[in-house]
C-alpha cells in the first residue's frame, strides 16, 4: 500500500533534497498544463525516498500510460488530445532518468532517453502544424530546434528564443515560459545546444562557455524564417541557461530583452561549495597529483557514479579537470559588454547559486531589474519550482514592455 505523505511548502514531500526538489518540479509543471497534478501527486506517494530504482520505476509507469493515451487519441482523431498527452509522457520519461546514476544498473537510461524523444517528436506532429522543426546549423552539423506558434497561419510574431539549463529537457521548456508565450499569441523557440540533452547523449557534443558561439547562430536562423518577426526577439536562460545567456548577450545583441532565471555568475561554485578545504587549496595551487592522491583515499564509490554521470557534459572524468573547466564558466570578465536590458531572478533559498543573482545585477552596467520569489508564495528554491505562473507573468511582462510594438 501507497504510504501517504503529508506536504508543507516547506518540508516537502522527500527527506532527500534532491528527490524533493524533483518532485517540486514536476508539481509546478502540472500546474502549467504538463500532465494533471492527480497523477503527479499519486506517483510520488509510490517513490521509495531516496530510492533510484523507484523512482525510475514510477515516473516511467506514469510516462507509458500518458504515451498510451496518446497512441489512443491519435487513432481516434483527437489531435489536441494525442499532443498534450505526448507532451506529458515525454517529460515523465525525462523525468524518471534524473537519477539513474543511483542505479545498480544504468543500462535503461539510453533507451529511455529516446522513448521520451519519440514522444516529444509525435507531440511535434500532433500540433496540426503549429510546431514545426527547425533545425539550426552549427559548426558542421545541425542542432535540433523546434519553433512552437500558437498556430498554423505563418504570420511573423514575436518570439521568445529560450536556453535550457544543464540538464533540461524540450517538454519542460514549456513549462518554463513557452506555454505562457504561445498563450500570448508569441512564438516560443526550442532547441537542444551543445552538451545539452540529444546532442550530448546521441553525438557526445560536449557543453562550451562560449554561449554566444550558439545563440549567434540560433538567432541568424530565427531572423529567415518569414513567421518571425527578427525585430521582436526576446531571450530566457533557465538554470545553469542563466549562465549561458548571460555571457552570450555579452557579445549577441539582437534581443529585445532577456531573463536570467536565475542570475548566474560562476558555475563553478556550485561545484566546489561542498568541497573540504584540503582539496579547494590543492585546487587552487594547481597541484594535481596530490588532489587526485586525496582524493583517491577518500573514495566512495556512489560518489564516483555521480561524478562520472555529472561530468560526461564536460567531456572530462577526472575531477581536477573538471574543476579547472568549470572554473572557465563566468561572466565577472565580460559581463562589463553587455547592453540588453535584463531582468534576473533572484529566489529565496537558492540552493545552486547562492547570493549569486545578487551579484550579477551589481555586476550589469546598463538597464536591469532584479526581482526576489518568496516563500510565503511557496515560490522559494532554484528556478522557483513551485512558482512557475507568477514567474511566467512576470518575465513575460518584463519582455513585452521591451518590444517594439504592444502585446497581450
């Protein structure tokens, strides 16, 4: 039997952190139209916490109903009904992989990914033409891109071209802003950059610092396309995407405006926070053969599946390495560049990048505004899991009154 769990904002569902924070977020995507919060609710109460196994269980039980569901629609004719359905078993599949490195067996985490993929891409075909493909040239290759327009007209509009975080999916973007933007009568662009879902799973691209060397490039498509309106682009960065659009509008300024969700100065904080004091020095130093030697003798080998889960996006599995290249992920020697109006958010009890959206609004030398989430809103944690429609409001307001025409 299901035991059931009594929630407070504050003490959540889980006592792991992390099982907890997930959880959040999948409640916080219901509310903006994901699924159904009856299902999300039930499929919790049925996780073991902090069990890996369980929740992979779970989440991809959920995930193959709603797939089925689709299946039936689809044959049935009821298009609308077939996409949202497809929708909601591509992020519970994107969902019930977040902790497979905590997994005896990991094997389930590739097929997995694509099973969610096939999802998404048959919510793409459901649309009834309003979502098309578009895919973005890059460095020789193509990066998958999918513009979502609240219909099928073709007519230029504006559009909200939206940078994932570290390990995000497309299915969650809408429940990030794009959702809100096609609401508005917006286009909302989509796209997996380098290190970023199928371009590191599928082609083993690795993330790089240099974001504008892919929002350049991702902009240059948009500004073709005849139902873009190129004079009307705005920007979002979602989690570590805070970072990434950040250093991009250092050197890109064809938006309008953008969003720092929430504002990121150094990635590598997040990294070396929890490290003892001994190895940060060693680091520091650039001693390398000691730090791995210390490193050796405090191994943990739950850690070191983490580690080399973690990692595979910085195409590095030494952790000395890591940290030196994560330590290239900062905005204090560029930030100075930028022009585009930003607003960055700023939640209580940030748990990734404390103090951080803080410093970056010091930090930005033109137009900017900082705006905090709160608790008594149950709005508090990273990226306000909780909180998403008052943030999609507010950003989205904040990126209407920047473009050149009035919106909804």
């Amino acid at each position: 039997m299901a035991r059931t769990r009594r929630f407070s904002a504050r003490g959540g569902f889980f006592d792991d952190a992390d099982f907890d924070f997930e959880a959040r977020i999948m409640l916080g995507a219901s509310a903006c139209g994901i699924g159904d919060v009856g299902a999300v609710l039930a499929t919790i109460d049925r996780i073991a916490d902090g069990d890996a196994q369980s929740w992979f269980d779970a989440w991809s039980a959920l995930a193959a109903d709603f797939a089925a569901r689709g299946d039936t629609a689809l044959a049935a004719g009821h298009t609308d009904t077939a996409r949202w359905a497809y929708v909601a078993a591509s992020q519970y599949y994107g969902k019930a992989v977040v902790f497979i490195d905590g997994m005896a067996d990991s094997s389930a985490f590739l097929p997995t990914f694509r099973t969610h993929r096939t999802c998404w891409d048959r919510a793409v075909d459901a649309s009834n033409g309003r979502d098309v493909r578009v895919p973005v040239p890059y460095e020789g290759r193509e990066l998958p891109g999918y513009l979502l327009r609240p219909d099928a007209s073709g007519a230029a509009r504006p559009t909200l071209v939206m940078t994932n975080g570290s390990d995000g999916t497309l299915p969650s973007l809408l429940s990030y802003g794009a959702g809100e933007a096609l609401a508005r009568g917006w286009n909302a662009f989509l796209f997996d950059g380098p290190g970023q879902q199928s371009m590191l799973f599928e082609h083993q691209v690795p993330f790089r610092p240099d974001w504008e060397a892919v929002l350049t490039p991702v902009l240059d498509t948009l500004v073709s396309r005849t139902d873009v309106d190129g004079e009307a682009l705005v920007g979002y960065g979602i989690s570590q995407g805070g970072y990434w659009i950040t250093r991009a509008l250092a050197f890109e300024h064809r938006l309008r405006a953008a969003v720092a969700d929430p504002g990121v100065v150094d990635v590598s904080a997040s990294w070396t926070a929890a490290l003892p004091e001994p190895l940060l020095d060693l680091l520091h130093a650039g001693r390398r053969e000691h730090f791995d030697a210390l490193l050796r003798a405090h191994a943990d080998p739950a850690r070191a599946r983490t580690l080399a889960f973690r990692s595979k996006p910085y195409a590095s599995d030494n952790l000395f390495d890591l940290l030196n290249e994560v330590r290239r992920y900062q905005v204090r020697d560029v930030v100075g560049r930028i022009t585009t109006p930003l607003l960055v958010l700023d939640p209580a009890d940030e748990q990734f990048f404390p103090g951080q959206p803080r410093e970056l609004f010091d930090l930005l030398p033109g137009e900017k505004q900082i705006m905090g989430f709160t608790e008594e809103l149950g709005a508090n944690w990273h990226c306000q899991p909780t909180g998403r429609r008052l943030t999609h409001t507010a950003m989205l307001d904040y990126l209407a009154d920047h473009l050149p025409y009035p919106t909804a």
